[in-house]
C-alpha cells in the first residue's frame, strides 16, 4: 500500500505532496486500515516463516481442538489442520487474488476509457456502449457463470474478477481524459510527434492517477469479498489449497460442532475488505479537491 | 417527456441487444460449448452428441444459431433444461415471486433506514453520531453477505431457536406468521448491504442540499424543522436517490443469490447456483438474462421517475 502511495504522491509537487499526506494521517480509520493490512500482508507473505504448523498437516487425533489450546492458538479443523496456519496461507490466496483482479480492472479499465476517449468516434461509442452492457450483469451471475467452466486457479480468478469489474475505472479515465484532451500539453505532446499509445501512458495516466487510485483500492476490497462468494459456493480455490471463502464452505456444519471454525475466516475477510475500503475513502478525503476546500 | 422517454427506452433496447449478443458469446466460449455436460457422460457417444447438436440446430452457423436464439427469448421460448427437460421459461418463472418478495422486503427496509440515518447524519454533522454512522455503513459494506447470513442463522435458529434457518415456510404451507418469520433474517441479511449504500448516498445528497438557499428561506418562513428536512430537504434528494435505486439494482440481484442460497430461500438465485452444478445451461443463460433484464428495465424505470419528479428534464428535452 505505501508504495503506491509513494508513487502518487511523487508526480506532485512538495507542497501539495505533503497536503496529500497530512489529510490522510488525519483520517484515523484509513491509517487504522493500513496498519491492518500491513499486519495481515506479513501473516500472508511470512506465512512460511511464521506458521506454526504446516497448513495441509492432518491431525486426526486433533479434530476439533478449540483455540487457546496448548499449540494451537486459533484450534483446528475437521481434519485436524490448524486453523491458524491455513488462515495465514489462505491470506496469501484471498489478497493476492484481490490485488491481481485489481491489476486487471485497471489495465483493462484504463485502455477501454482511454482509447475511447482519446481516439473518438465510432470506437469510443463502441467501447462506452460495450462498458454500459457489461454494467447490466449482475457480477456474482457472471463471475459464477463463468467460473463453472474454467478450471480455477490464482490466476483465473484474478482474470474473471478482474474481467467483470473494470467498467467503473473505464467510466472514470474516460472522463477525465475528455476533459484533459483539450490541454496545452497534450496538443504540444501531438505536435512533437509523439504517438497515441505514448501520450495516453506519458501524458495523460499521470494526470488521472488520483481517482483512478481511490477507485482501484475500493476495486481491491470487492475482489476479495467476490472471490471469497465464489470460493465459498465452491467454483473457486479449490481444497485443499485454503483460501478464506473456502475454509467457510462448510461453515453450516461447522456451527453444530465447533462455531469458531465459521468464525475467524469471516473475520478476516471482513477485515481485508474493511481495511482496503477504509483506505480508499481516506484518499478520496486527501485527493479530492472539493473536500479539500471544505 | 416524449422524445425522452423515446430516446431513454430506444437506448434500454440497445442495451439488451448488447446483453444477449455478450451472453450468447459467453455460451459459445465456454469450453466444450453449451453441450460440455455431454462429452463428461460415457454413455454419451459422438453420435448422440452429433444428433443432440443437429436437434438443437448447434451445427448452424453462428448467426443464424443467434438470430434464432435470441428469437426465442423474444417470443418467450426459452429452450428446455437438460436436467428433467421441462421448458426453461416456467421453470424460471415459477421462481420470480420467491425473490421479489426478498428483494422487495428488503429494499423497501434498507431504503427507510438508510434514508433516515443518512438524514441524520447529515443534520448532525461532525457528530459523533455522523461518524458512527459512517463507520457501521463502512462495515456493513465491508461485510461478506453469506458469513452474516451464516452467524445469523447460528445465533438466532440454532442457539436461540427464534427464527427458522431457512426455506421460505413451514413444510406444508403455514399461515402469514410463519411466513413472515422466515423472511425475517434473509430480508435483514440482504438488507444490510443496501442500508449502508443508502445511508452514505442520502448523507452526501442532504449536505448538498442542506447549504442551499430555498432551505434557508423555507426556515425563515417559519416552517418547522420536520417540514423544512423533508418537504424540502428530502425532496430534493428524490432525484438522486431513485437515481440510486436504479443503481444498486445489480447488488441487490447478487445480493439475492447469495442471501437465497444460504437460507434454502427458493428463488432464481438458488435455481442459479442449483443449475449451476448441473451445468444446465439453458436455465443458467435464461436467468443471466432475467437478471440483466431486471437491471435494465430497473435504470429505465428510476429514470423515468427522475424525469416525472424533476421538472428541469422536461424542460431541456421537450
């Protein structure tokens, strides 16, 4: 998360950086939600170092230890695997399929709106319209659809996700470079030579980073939150790799016999997605202008 | 008014034409094609694939095989499911009523709660009632629908033993009472969601609103605080609140399924996610569609309302 705000904040100038920066240290929930996803991003990414057991180790002598116990921090499961261990390793699925699918809709996103925008004409009313449709689908509908027939993985999650969610960052560019088009700069960039795809990536993505990024963090929360409904319907992460959804596809069963089983794969994807919407609205607060002013 | 409603439904047709040429290419890119269920069966042989194909007229080409389907989905013939091989259309239509009394119940809850927390978070300002406000819709959103549902049913069917966990009544039938009592947790489950959107929606509007002239003048008037937020206020915020109704119309069909599907509520969401396991195509692509129907139909109709309560549209359209 830091880097990305680094990186925003770099393209402006001093002054404005610290502005930037400084509202959005005020805003406690979004550096609560940093502070979150840094310390479930360590748990995920050190889960190899930091597990205490190995997350696919059956115990059947263990089933059903409940948390606290001796070794077992969180309890196991049904099949004795410790809970904590495969959280963190499901951690390492969930966001990493989050961040991918936010990836996707951005590049998607940003080359639907901003080729449409920039080149006009008939393709712009193409894509636009073509953005308008794909806005019609229901996405769970869609994501379940086709999720049923491909094999899933890390990567063709992220993609399905990623491929039903850009609409909104496409609106986003395309609007922004409309108004953009008409700069000095760009028309200087023109008469200099400089090819379209280079003035869309050189000029204009600069100049739209700020509600593309706001955007792109809320974009991150849903795909965690539609990868967890696909996981848990049992078109996604298969087992026994863990992801967050999947430890709670049999959570109906699981309250009958061990409730905290249903429990703490709830919690943190509610967490995840908590922080990462949290996060996104305290850029809103420290980029927007408007707000800025009040 | 005429020329925009022309134009406003002339772009709805668009819109579903685009829809069905997108779910037809989705039928026809998923591999195997809409006969995959087939190839798995070995009792299947290459001849009765090649038959069925020929049957469904699948050795076509593509666009006669589309102007026919889409033909069909027109004039109601919506093809047979490949499970018990009744017509798809009653199938999915027998299922309508289920969801739109969830649907509706919890629309219809989210939207008087929302509205009304949004107003107070509004006229409170930088209170700590605004922030709490704020921070419950922050997690409502945040939470995943289906693990709600699931500690929903935990606390109050299987602990308390209140409410029943699921179904849509008693096995038998059941009077208003049970039917009631069943609706209860999936309305407030599906609802939740929709309050949080309502709730940040209604606050933004009102504060707009709130620093406007007219609210001044209708203070000085003399009128009451009560007239002033919602003869005023509030009406002035219909715009962009049915605004937002059309919009939320895709959450709240995503919503229905996930919510249907963890409380057995017998809907098409839970047909959806039920075909979905057979790979029963032809139920699969007619809900898909239902629900892209819905959501357009939907943004026409908010849209509409729009230009029926906001006399500026008649003014530049006319």
């Amino acid at each position: 998360m830091s880097d990305i705000l680094l990186e925003e904040v770099s393209i402006r100038p001093p002054s404005a950086r610290r502005g930037v920066l400084r509202r959005f240290l005020r805003h406690r929930l979004a550096v609560l939600g940093v502070v979150l996803i840094a310390l479930l991003g360590i748990g995920a990414g050190g889960a190899p170092w930091l597990a205490p057991h190995d997350p696919d180790e059956i115990a059947i002598a263990e089933r059903y230890v409940p948390p606290l116990s001796a070794d077992r921090l969180l309890g196991a499961d049904d099949l004795g695997r410790d809970v904590l261990s495969r959280l963190m390793y499901a951690g390492r699925i969930s966001l990493s399929v989050g961040i991918a699918a936010m990836l996707v809709t951005l590049v998607v996103g940003f080359a639907i709106g901003a080729f449409g925008a920039y080149l006009g004409g008939w393709i712009d009313v193409a894509l636009m319209r073509l953005t308008d449709v794909m806005l019609c689908f229901p996405s769970v509908f869609l994501l379940l659809f086709v999720a049923a027939f491909v094999t899933p993985s890390l990567g063709s999650m992220a993609l399905m996700i990623g491929l039903t969610c850009w609409m909104e960052i496409a609106r986003i560019v395309h609007a922004q470079i409309l108004a953009l088009k008409s700069a000095d700069f760009i028309a200087a960039a023109e008469l200099a030579g400089a090819p379209a795809w280079r003035i869309v990536v050189r000029q204009i993505l600069p100049n739209t980073l700020a509600p593309i990024l706001v955007a792109a963090t809320l974009n991150t929360a849903n795909a965690i939150l539609l990868e967890s409904y696909i996981s848990f319907l049992g078109y996604g992460i298969q087992p026994p790799q863990a992801s967050w959804g999947n430890m709670l596809t049999n959570a109906q069963s699981d309250f009958q016999v061990d409730a905290w089983l249903a429990v703490f794969p709830g919690l943190a994807i509610t967490l995840a997605v908590a922080s990462f919407n949290f996060i996104g609205d305290g850029l809103r607060d420290a980029l927007d202008p408007r707000v800025r002013d009040a | 008014m005429a020329r925009y409603l022309r134009n406003r439904i002339g772009q709805s047709l668009l819109l579903l034409l685009g829809v069905s040429v997108i779910g037809f290419a989705l039928m026809h890119l998923a591999p195997g094609g809409p006969l995959a269920v087939y190839t798995l069966n070995p009792t299947v042989t290459a001849q009765d694939i090649e038959r069925v194909k020929h049957q469904f007229g699948l050795d076509q080409p593509v666009y006669v095989q589309y102007v026919k389907w889409a033909f069909g989905l027109v004039t109601g013939h919506w093809g047979y499911s490949f499970f018990g091989g009744r017509p798809v259309g009653s199938i999915v239509l027998e299922r309508i009523p289920a969801t739109l009394e969830l649907m509706g119940s919890s629309l219809a809850l989210a939207l008087i709660v929302g509205v009304a927390s949004g107003i107070l978070a509004a006229v409170r300002r930088n209170t700590i009632i605004d922030y709490a406000t704020a921070t419950a819709a922050m997690l409502a959103l945040s939470l995943p629908t289906f693990w709600f549902g699931l500690l929903g049913i935990y606390v109050f069917a299987q602990t308390l033993g209140w409410l029943p966990a699921g179904g849509i009544a008693s096995t038998g039938g059941g009077g208003l009472l049970d039917r009631l009592l069943h609706l209860l947790l999936p309305m407030l489950v599906l609802a939740f969601v929709l309050v949080a959107q309502w709730s940040r929606y209604t606050r933004s509007a009102m504060l707009e609103i709130l620093t406007q002239d007219y609210m001044r003048t209708a203070r000085a008037k003399g009128l009451g605080p009560a007239r002033v937020l919602l003869g005023h206020g509030l009406r002035a915020a219909l715009v962009p609140l049915v605004t937002l109704a059309g919009l939320q119309l895709p959450l709240l069909v995503g919503g229905a399924l996930v919510t249907e599907t963890v409380f057995s509520w017998p809907g098409m969401g839970l047909l959806f996610v039920n075909a979905l396991g057979m790979r029963d195509y032809p139920v699969l692509m007619a809900i898909l569609m239902v629900g892209a129907l819905v959501v357009v139909l939907g943004n026409l109709l908010a849209d509409i309302i729009v230009a029926l309560i906001d006399p500026r549209i008649k003014l530049t359209h006319v």
